[in-house]
C-alpha cells in the first residue's frame, strides 16, 4: 500500500501566541495503484513563545501536523481500507 499525502495548506501566524494550521490531502493506493481510500484530515496548534522564534514555529508546524495525522488515523473509513487487499 501507498500513503500519498499532498499538503492544501500549512499556515503560521505570529501575533500574541504563534498559531498554526496544516491541512492534508491523503490518497491510500492498494496493489496496482487502485485507490482505497481519499479525503482530507487537518490539525491546528496555538503555542507561546519568543518572538520570531525559528524553534516556535518549528514546534506549531509540528504540532499542527501530527494532530492531522492522528485525525486522519481516527477517520473508520481509512482504517477500513488499511485492511483492504
């Protein structure tokens, strides 16, 4: 199986706390490129820091995407098709 993953937005703004947003496009392909499963699965994040801190907003992009991510593992429908041969 194939996980393809094209990012729709990723996003950061700085203002009094650094907020994030990430936003994913997955396509889940079986044997022969067949797609399983398709949608879109997406994370925010809100984080204090220093300003223009290369370290906040490293950690906002991170966090913004591993919540996708874990969005995208409770969606029944992509677990469903994991299981698909």
């Amino acid at each position: 199986m194939i996980l393809d993953a094209d990012i729709v937005n990723l996003w950061v703004e700085e203002a009094q706390v650094y907020k994030g947003e990430a936003r994913l496009r997955f396509s889940l392909k079986g044997a022969g490129g067949k797609e399983l499963w398709a949608g879109l699965a997406s994370g925010s994040s809100t984080r204090w820091g220093r300003s223009k801190s290369r370290d906040n907003y490293n950690e906002v992009i991170s966090d913004s995407l591993a919540q996708a991510l874990a969005g995208l593992m409770g969606e029944a429908e992509f677990r469903k098709a994991l299981h698909t041969r």
